[in-house]
C-alpha cells in the first residue's frame, strides 16, 4: 500500500519499511531481484535522486541553514525557499 499526501505518492527509502510508504523492493537472502523489481527500483532511485538534489539545492539558502523549529517557523521557510528556488528555475 503506498500513502499518499493530497493525490501524491510518498517515497521512502529502505528504513521506512512497513510505514506505507513506497519503497525500494529488496533481495532476499538466495533470491535475486526480479527484472520488473529492479526496473521499479532504478525509478524509485531517479525520483529520489531529483528529490535530493533539490533539498540539497535549497540548504544552499541561508534562511534554512540559520533556521530553528520553532513552532511553524521551519515550514514557511522551506515554503519560501521551494518558491524563490522555482522562480529562478523559471527565470
């Protein structure tokens, strides 16, 4: 089963098993991974991948590495910076 969040599909990696998330099939011991397993996979990876660069992308902003949690403080600067980071996509 894979959780969704507003229509999305949510990814994990291989830590969240069991937590309904989508994530990566694994090899079982004397059993190697099945092509479709694999080809999902290598798709899970290039989401992930993207996904990743783009964190890495936005800690690149000073608001989000001076930022504490406190309270809703953290969110409406990730909220902030994925804006200002899609704008200069766009540019």
């Amino acid at each position: 089963m894979a959780a969704h969040c507003q229509g999305m599909t949510v990814l994990g990696d291989g830590a969240c098993i069991n937590t309904g998330l989508v994530v990566p099939h694994r090899k079982r011991p004397g059993r190697p991974l099945l092509k479709g397993e694999e080809a999902d996979n290598a798709a899970h990876h290039k989401v992930r991948a993207r996904v990743e660069r783009t964190f890495a992308r936005m800690k690149t902003y000073k608001i989000l590495r001076d930022c504490r949690q406190h309270g809703d403080g953290l969110h409406q600067a990730v909220q902030a910076v994925a804006h200002m980071h899609n704008l200069a996509l766009s540019a």
